[in-house]
C-alpha cells in the first residue's frame, strides 16, 4: 500500500473481487491487451513463474515467499 492509504476491506472491495472484476468483458479486454501489446505484458501461472521472472531482471528486494 502506498503512503497514506490505509488497507480496508470493506463491501465494494469484496463486491469487486467476488463479481464485478472478474465479467468476461474483463477477461476479453485483457486477452486484447496481451495481443495488441505482447511486449508490455506478462502473465504469470503461479509464484513460482513470478520469483522466476524476478530473479532474471535481477529484483534487488526480498523473495522471501515460497512459491
């Protein structure tokens, strides 16, 4: 979280995780995103595709998580 923003869950936060952010628009506009501009976007399967990734642009901060 940034400074200054506190963390919450609140109604609209679940409302967006459990309905309203996942629509088959979303997954469409995303699936155009990765097309149009396949070298700005990566997709990772699990962790272990991310601290891969990480690891060969040599991140500098902790990768502590097991994945």
């Amino acid at each position: 979280m940034a400074l200054g923003n506190p963390e919450k869950l609140d109604f609209s936060f679940i409302k967006w995780i459990l309905w309203d952010g996942r629509k088959k628009d979303t997954k469409v506009l995303f699936r155009n995103y990765k097309h149009t501009y396949p070298e700005k976007v990566i997709e990772f399967k699990n962790r272990k595709d991310v601290k891969t990734y990480l690891v060969s642009i040599k991140f500098q901060g902790p990768l502590g998580y097991t994945g």
